[in-house]
C-alpha cells in the first residue's frame, strides 16, 4: 500500500484515527466527572473531516475494483461529514450533562465511518460490511438513554427490524450472485435481467435499502424509534442514515440494476405514492413532535423516490441536491427540538406554542425548517422539491408528479400548523428558552444559511449535476 | 435605458424589508415608517422616468420590448436555464407604475393610519417585502422568476392578512388565503414545467416567439389528449388555473372576502390593487400564446371571468361588511379583466387585451382609493357594519367626496375613469360574444347598484343614533388626506390617457367604439344608482327619519317609499332572497365546504389507518413481509 493509497482511503483513515484516540482518552481520562473539554476537540476533529475532503483529490480503486473514490463518492461523504458535524455540535448541550458522553460520539463516528465504506464500495461484500457497521451501532445509540424505557424499547425494536431486513437484504445479493456468478458491481452490469427470480433478488435487496430508507411498507419502525430515541440519535437517523442510504442505493440501482429497469421503475413508482401519501396522512394527526417529524421524514423519502425514478443524468443530481437541502432543513428543526427538550424535557407539538415570544431566535429556525420541508419558495427546499419533480416530469412521469404535488399541498396545512403554533401566545406556564450553547447557535446559524442560499446559489446544482451519472 | 434604475426600482423595497426587519428595534417606529416611505418613493420616481424613456421612443406607433439586462441564475438539463432579468414593454411599465404609485399612496396613508400599532416597523418591513416581490413579478423576463415573485407575494400576503397575530380569525384567513393560493399555484408550477418542455425554453419572450405565432405549433405534432386538447393546452390552462387563484376566481375566490382580515392599507395595496391582479398579468404576459395556440383556453378564460364578475357582483349586494362589499366588488371587477382578455379565444380579438390592461391600471386607482376612505370611515365608527353608519357627509365632507369620486369611477359614469376602460371592454365584448356581454352588461348594473348602496349608507342614511353615538370629530390628518386626493384626481383623470396609444397588441388595429353600447352601459349604471338612491338615500323604515324629511318634500318622499317598497319586495323576496341568497349558499356551503371536504376526508382516512401503527414489532415485519410480497407480485404480473 503506497502513499496515494493511503490518499485515497484518508476519509476512513482519518475517522479511525478518531476512533482509536476516543478509545485511548477513555482509557486514560477519569471516569467520575464529565468530560467536557473532549467534546470540544471532537468537533474540531469533525471540522478536519469535511476539509479532508476537499483538500486532496486523488480517485482511484483500491483492492482490485472492490473499493472506489471519484470526485462524486467524495461530494457525498463530505454532504454526510457536513451533516455529522451539524450534529455533533447540536448534541453538545445534550452530553455535557453525563459521564460516558464520548462513548455517544465514538458509536456516532463508527457509524459515519460504516457509512464512508458503505459508499466507496464496489463490490457487495465490502457494501455489506459497511450497511451493518452503518446499522449495528445505530440500535446502541438509539437505546442510549439506558434511564428511560422508551429508549431501551426502540433500541430493541431497532435491532430486531435491523437484523430482519439485513437478512432479506442478504438473501436478495446471494440471488444476484446466483444469476452473476460474480459480487463485483462493475462486471453485475453484464447480468441479463429476466424472469422472477431477478425481480425476487431486486426486490429483496430493495427492501433491505427501504428499512433504512423508512419507505412504505418498510417503515414501521420508524415512529416509534424516532420518538424512543434521544433527539440527537434521531436527528442522525433521519437525515445522515438516510442521505448515505440513498447515496449507494443510487449507485447499485443504476449501475447493477441500470439494465433492469422496466420493473424498478414500477416498484419505485408503487413505493412513492404510498410511502408520500402514507407519510403525510400520518403526520396530520401527530401530537408529538417526534413521531410528527418521523413521518414527515417518511414522506421525504418518497419524493427522493421519485427524483430517482427517471434514471437520467438530472435525476441524480437532483437527489443529491434535494439531499444537500434536506440535510440542512431537517437538522435546522431537530436542533430547535433539542434545545427545548433539553431544557423542559418535553417534545410535544403544542410545547412549541409562543416560541417565537419565548425565543425569536429558535422560533424563526424554526419556522424557516418548516418553509423549507414544505417546499415553500423561495427556501433551499423548495428548489430541492422543484428539480425532483422536474427530474419526474422530463421522462413523463405526469401522474406520480400530479399525486406528488397534490401531496405537497396536503403537507403545507400540517407544516404551516406548526408555523401558526409557533406565532400564538405562550400559555402563562411556559417559560423563556435560552438557545443554547454558542455551538449550539453556530449549527443553527449554519442551517439558516444553508436554507437561505442553497436555492440561490445556481452553480451549486451545475456541479451536483455534473459529477452526476444516470443508467 | 438605464439598468441601474431598473434594478433599483425592487432594490430599494427590498432593502427597506431587510434594513426594518432586521434592525426595527434600533431604528424606531418613526424612522421605520419615513424610510420605507422614502425609498418607495424614489422607486416611483425612477418608475415614472422609465416610463417616460420608453413611451418617449416608438417605432411606427409600436414600442418594442426592451430587455436591459438578463443574466443566468440557475441552469438545468440542456438548455432550460433560469435567467433572472427585467424585460420593459408596454404592460410591465404600466405595472410599474401601478405598484409603485399604490404603494406609495399606502406607504404614506399608513404613517398616519398605523399610528401607535405596536409591530410598526414590521408592518413597514412587511409592505417593502410584498412590493420588492410583486416588482419582481411584473419585472420577470422569464417565466420561473415569474414563479419566484409570484411565490414571495404569496408568502408577504400571507404575512399581512395575519399581521393582527393574536387574532384568530386573522392567523385563521391568512393560513386559508396561503393554501388556497399554494393550491392554484401548484398547477401554475406543473403548468409551467409542462409549457417549458414544449416551448423549450423558460424565456417568456422565447416562449412566444416559439408558441406564439399564428401556426407556430402546427410542426410540433402534439397530438390531442383528452377532449382534443393538445397537452400545450392543458398546460396552458394549469398556468391560468394558478392566475386564478391569486385573482381570486370562481371557484378559488373564497381567501379573498376572509383576507380582509389584515389592515385596511394592506387590503387596498394587495387584495385590490396589485397582487390580486397578477393572474390577470399573467394571461396577459403569455398572451400571444394563448391567442395562437389554445383559443379554446381563452373562451374558457372568457366564461370563467364573466361568471365571476356576475356572481361577485350579486353577493355583494346582500353584503353589510363594507370591507367585504369591496372586496366581492374586486373580485367582481377581476372578472372584468379576465373575461376581456378570454374574449381573443372568438375571432382573435384583440382589442380586449388593451381595455383589460386598461381596466386594471383604472381600477387600480379608484379601489385603492375606496379601500383607503373605508379605513378612515372604519377608524371612525369603528365598526365595519354599514348598519352601524350613515350621515357622514356632514362629518367627514372630504371623505364624502373623494368616496363619491371612486363610486362614481367604478360605476362607469362619464367622466370619470372606469367609464373608459368599461366602455372599451363591453366593445369588444359585443364584437366577440353577445352572450358575455350581456353578463358584463348586467355586472356593470350591479355594479352601480352595490356601489351606491354603499356609498348612500355611509354618507347619507340618516340614521337614528348616528348623531349620539359618533359625536366626536372625525380624526383627519394629511398623510391620510394627500393620498386620498392624490388618487381621487387619478381616478377622475385616469380615463383620458389614450391607453390604446400605449398598450396595444397590434398597432395597426383600429379602437371601435360603437355608440350603443356606449349608451347602454351608461344607462344600465345611471339605473343602478337611481336604483341605489330610491333604497337607499333615507332610512324609510325610522319613523325619525321620516319626519325629518317631511316637509315640501313629502309628497317626493311619499313616492320614494311607495317605489321603495316595490323595490324592496322585488329585491329582498325575489332577487335576494331567491337568487342571490342561494348563491351565496352555494358559495359558503358547497364551494367553500368541498374544500373543507376534503381536509376532512385526509383526517379521516389518517384516523382509520392510524391502527396500522400499534407498536407491535411482529405485527411489524408482517406488515414488511406483505408488503413486499405484494410488491412481488404486482412487479412480476407486469
């Protein structure tokens, strides 16, 4: 292994160096006070991360084709560094207020570095072994509330769903193998699709991506592990996990299944309009701000269906864009959520009420994370939302675009409802909030940017859409 | 042309948004107030200069579009790119100073008329968002940046019809006003992407130089979808959905009457004057197109307006809430417009496109100016029941003119401005459509009718306790007063510009004006306001009032009541109470309870599918397994 190697792998390098340092500061620092200054470094380390990326530019495949970076692959693990540092830094109000606090921050990173694998992989077994370091870990951060019940349950839940989907998803990539003779993504592209037993590998191997993805029918397990998990581990779910979910599915869907897709683009069809309307029809009703934002994140995942569906060059980017967005938007509101359940301790949507008297801050970040997950304009979400459907409509999709937007309408009277909440009067009871700390605030200022001037910054798609690749 | 001054036109609003919204604390109410003030003034001066460069230079009595700048903003796929840039022609300097000159005027009413409102500054950086975005609107030289004002005028009118936060019914008509508005817009946007992919291009004046020829979509080959409409004509008629809904159209009209929830200014500058016309501007704009290539979209157009106009017109005779009265009467005159521009779908008619333009920059004036005299009558009352007024004219001798000016300009009474554009509308109606022209006829009645009505219970009526309970003096103040005069002279004067000199679809077409038609607008509005007069100059039912009245005159007033009652039975029995309550059911009931409808049925059906999420895990992977055995077979059965 030569230096430019190394070059290539210094993401992963870099975040297992995190990890070892984590692991040696454990060993070495006390256990009986709460180690705050570490927190602090860790953030900087993260910072380091999303530099890394931009910073050298070396691709290549290592391990005869089994690992690969491009400058694409290196766009989308900077877009989860970004996200993890965001959440990193909004989780430090949170672990400041308990002992073993680094030990969240190394399952975090573990995890973000399950991920990096997962996305460089060009072959499944590498792919496999970074979906479960991407998966494992996340049960243990779920039940990371050991005190509270709720946490314990849906860190089970968890692990159970996780397992079951992971062995469906394990089934359907010894199908594949089965019709290949070969694990290698490049060499799957000469496979002849036909028959029932490629639509059982496809479908299998889908269903292990739609667990992760939250897509209906595979997304039950969702609200009650949003609502059992910490804020922190929930926002990371929701956004990071999802986003890298959507990075390799994008790549194994056009790349290993590009030929194949008369019957994906069927599945997928079926996938979107119930995962959009299932979602929605969920989140009109919910009480609590979790579970609210769960099913709003269910029926996100739809339209990034729905972008993917026409295959094309402008689908992807628009994925990738939309996730760019998403990422910013959906943080920008689980960091609000953070700030007020660590301070009351409570997550319900009418805990919202007079926030924007309570804190003008918080209650304007808020507001603008629902503008923008509503797709209102002239947010960053609203762009996202337009070249998904534009993506949809170029290829003729008209009436999955038709029931997509008749959706957005349905999602703006439960997004807006929470704006209103935020403007009424707060109950005598309700007392101020103050935002946090300073690295709290730097996130959400972060997000605010990122929802203002992502949409306006139009040479931003140009790129997202020129390391782009469709079938 | 100058593209600085362009720019600066939205600039300055825009800064005034930022600079008020972001340090209004600091810079004080006062401050606040005399900067947005300042800087919508300068936009209109420098609106007013560009109007003057441009109509300065003709060619062959034509003014060609001019497009100062434009440069790339976004870019997608091959060659759909979003430019962001100012395109001057006819209709979009017209604009200019239809948005300008009405900010302005409530920009220095409401100095005076939001006096002492806790939110001032707010309030000021509100109106500067709301004309920053509807500049940009009128501006747009490309059909997605169009999009983007269009979208920012929805968000700023949402903000101020909610501006009183703390009451329900306000943050209750804001929200509706915002989704009904999102729901007309959603077709806008898949109107737009479906018009672009043919027309290859988001450029407007590419679009119409691509679709908007005669014959220009023979070689496209679109074929027919359904009812034989090509798919340009379905997206066309997306994009005209999306206009009706911001212009409060039949039946995306019911934000309209709840958006007079916000401050009375607020309801002049943008639920008379500027935004709720942007549908109107939006046919407009793409004119050529749906003049060429979906006529059958225009006569659509032409009946969705001239409804509209007809049954707004209707209700707001029964109407009490004077702010509503306007507000139905807008909606009424909306229709006006639109049905004058749908009138190119019979013969390709053009005239209509020139008296809709006209019709809108009148109309502009003389509503703003009834919107801004009922904020100063409601600050006096306060009430917004025309029961609870009457007699005012002794009080308020100015407001008493100024109101009678705007009534009569409405009702198309010579001189005054809507005569004119009414005139020349009801023309072309009588050219294209005998049909729509006896509803634009029977609308222009009404219309005088309503007016009247409103007008004689505000300022005449003499009722019983008005002496008692309003005895103080009205509170008159000149940032009030100015713009009031200012627009009472506009809406005396307006009618004379020669409008088809300056906005024309074809120079070399000729204005006819037939002498009949003429006469009988006129007639029908002089009998709408006898009408008005025999009803309602007296309140004949006050024994008071009638003794006040006796006198020489007795033997006048005896017949007034006698004709009165004849009136009143024919009205209330049989107009009112037979046609125009029954409307007015169909429109709260049915219209507004579909929409009501279906947010129930989403409840529901989201109440019954709630059980499928029990917290069960085996229940769980069941429901995974199902689900993907079902995909299985429906993916296999293909």
């Amino acid at each position: 292994m030569n230096i430019s190697d190394i070059l290539i792998l210094r993401q992963e390098f870099f975040l297992f160096g995190i990890l070892i340092l984590l692991l040696l500061y454990k060993l070495v620092a006390s256990n009986s006070s709460i180690n705050r200054g570490i927190i602090f470094g860790i953030n900087i380390l993260m910072a380091i991360n999303i530099i890394m990326g931009f910073l050298n530019t070396s691709y290549g495949n290592l391990f005869g084709g089994m690992f690969q970076s491009n400058a694409t692959i290196v766009l989308e693990k900077n877009l989860l560094a970004i996200g993890t540092l965001i959440i990193c830094m909004q989780a430090s109000d949170w672990t400041n207020t308990f002992k073993n606090n680094v030990e969240y921050y190394f399952i975090l990173i573990a995890t973000l570095l399950g991920m990096d694998i997962m996305i460089s992989s060009g072959h499944f077994t590498i792919f496999y072994i970074g979906f479960e370091l991407a998966s494992l870990p996340l049960a243990a951060l779920v039940s990371f509330n050991k005190a509270e019940k709720s946490s314990a349950e849906a860190g089970i839940k968890m692990i159970l769903m996780s397992g079951f989907s992971s062995c469906i998803l394990l089934f359907g990539i010894s199908l594949l193998y089965g019709l290949s003779g070969t694990l290698l993504f490049d060499k799957m592209v000469a496979i002849h699709f036909d028959g029932s037993l490629s639509v059982l590998a496809f479908l299998f191997i889908f269903a292990g991506f739609g667990f992760k993805l939250s897509i209906v029918p595979f997304h039950l397990w969702t609200a009650d592990v949003y609502e059992g998990a910490p804020i922190n581990v929930t926002s990371f779910l929701s956004v990071i996990s999802k986003s890298a979910t959507v990075f390799i599915f994008l790549t194994i869907l056009y790349k290993v299944f590009g030929s194949f897709n008369t019957t994906w683009i069927y599945a997928l069809s079926l996938t979107t309009v119930f995962s959009i309307t299932i979602g929605n029809l969920f989140a009109l009703r919910q009480t609590n701000l979790k579970r609210f934002l769960a099913f709003s994140s269910i029926a996100q995942a739809g339209f990034i269906l729905l972008g993917m569906i026409s295959g094309s060059n402008l689908a992807m980017g628009s994925v990738l864009y939309f996730i760019f967005i998403y990422i910013f938007s959906n943080l920008a509101a689980f960091g609000v959520l953070g700030i007020l359940h660590h301070q009351n301790g409570k997550d319900s949507i009418l805990d919202l009420s007079g926030l924007y008297k309570r804190n003008p801050f918080l209650g304007i970040v808020m507001v603008l994370a629902m503008l923008s997950l509503a797709g209102v304009p002239p947010t960053a979400g609203f762009f996202g939302k337009f070249f998904l459907l534009n993506s949809a409509m170029s290829k003729g999709y008209y009436l999955i675009t038709a029931i997509a937007v008749l959706n957005m309408i349905i999602s703006l009277y439960y997004y807006l409802r929470i704006v209103r909440i935020i403007f009424t009067d707060a109950t005598e009871e309700q007392s101020l909030i103050t935002a946090g700390s300073w690295l709290g605030k730097l996130s959400l200022v972060f997000c605010i940017i990122g929802i203002i001037a992502i949409g306006f910054i139009g040479d931003l798609f140009e790129y997202f859409n020129y390391l782009s690749f469709g079938i | 042309m100058n593209s600085l001054s362009i720019i600066l036109i939205p600039a300055l609003p825009l800064a005034v948004f930022v600079l008020n919204g972001l340090f209004g604390k600091v810079i004080g109410n006062k401050l606040a107030g005399i900067l947005g003030t300042l800087c919508i003034a300068i936009s209109f001066v420098l609106s007013l200069s560009i109007a003057y460069t441009f109509f300065a230079v003709s060619k062959d009595g034509a003014y060609p579009a001019q497009i100062p700048f434009k440069f790339d903003w976004l870019q997608f796929g091959k060659g759909i790119n979003v430019q962001l840039g100012a395109i001057i022609d006819g209709i979009s300097v017209m604009m200019l100073i239809v948005v300008t000159l009405i900010s302005l005027m409530v920009h220095i009413f409401s100095l005076s008329y939001m006096h002492g409102e806790k939110r001032f500054a707010t309030y000021y950086a509100f109106l500067g968002l709301f004309t920053f975005s509807m500049l940009l609107l009128v501006l747009s030289v490309n059909i997605f940046q169009m999009y983007m004002g269009w979208e920012l005028v929805g968000v700023s009118s949402f903000l101020l019809i909610g501006f009183y936060y703390d009451k329900p019914s306000a943050v209750a008509a804001a929200k509706k006003a915002f989704i009904v508005t999102r729901f007309a817009d959603m077709f806008f946007l898949v109107g737009i992407l479906i018009v672009s992919s043919i027309g290859g291009s988001l450029d407007i004046p590419t679009l119409i130089q691509n679709l908007g020829q005669a014959g220009a979509i023979d070689h496209l080959h679109l074929g027919t979808t359904f009812i034989g409409w090509s798919s340009l004509s379905t997206g066309l008629l997306f994009i005209f959905i999306g206009g009706a809904g911001k212009s409060a159209l039949f039946p995306l009209h019911i934000w309209l009457p709840d958006a007079m929830e916000g401050p009375t200014p607020v309801s002049a500058l943008i639920h008379a004057a500027t935004m709720v016309v942007a549908g109107v501007y939006l046919v407009a704009r793409l004119f050529p197109i749906y003049l060429f290539s979906a006529p059958e979209i225009l006569r659509i157009i032409a009946y969705a307006g001239a409804f509209t106009s007809l049954f707004a017109a209707i209700i707001a005779c029964t109407q009490f809430d004077i702010k509503r009265v306007l507000a139905y009467s807008t909606m009424s005159q909306i229709g006006y417009m639109i049905f004058s521009l749908g009138l190119g779908g019979w013969n390709q008619n053009v005239h209509g496109y020139t008296a809709s333009m006209f019709h809108l920059f009148t109309h502009a004036i003389f509503k703003a100016l009834l919107f801004l005299s009922a904020g100063v009558v409601i600050h006096y009352v306060h009430s917004n029941d025309m029961r609870d007024m009457g007699a005012l004219r002794k009080k308020m001798p100015f407001l008493n003119i100024v109101f009678l000016i705007a009534c009569l300009a409405i009702a198309g009474i010579p001189p005054f401005a809507g005569f004119f554009s009414k005139e020349m509308i009801l023309n072309t109606a009588w050219e294209a459509n005998g049909f729509i022209f006896i509803l634009g006829v029977l609308t222009a009645g009404l219309t005088a009718f309503y007016m009247f009505r409103l007008y004689l219970s505000i300022f005449w009526r003499d009722a019983i306790n008005s002496e008692d309970k309003h005895n103080s003096h009205p509170h008159s103040s000149w940032l009030e007063n100015l713009p009031l005069g200012i627009l009472a002279i506009g809406a005396m004067m307006a009618g004379f510009i020669p409008f088809a000199k300056f906005i024309n679809f074809d120079v070399h077409i000729d204005e006819t004006s037939n002498f009949s038609v003429t006469a009988i607008a006129i007639a029908m509005a002089i009998s709408g306001i006898l009408l008005a007069l025999f009803m309602y100059k007296s309140d004949s039912d006050r024994p008071r009032t009638m003794v006040s009245s006796l006198g020489s005159l007795y033997q006048i007033i005896y017949k007034k009541f006698y004709i009165d009652e004849v009136y009143l039975f024919f009205t209330k029995s049989i107009v009112f109470n037979s046609i125009a309550k029954p409307i007015q059911w169909i429109d709260k009931n049915i219209v507004d309870g579909f929409m009501q409808l279906t947010a129930n049925f989403s409840l529901f059906l989201s109440r019954k599918i709630r059980g499928m999420q029990s917290g069960n895990l085996q229940y769980y992977m069941m429901f995974f397994m199902a689900g993907l055995l079902l995909l299985f077979i429906l993916c296999i059965s293909i």
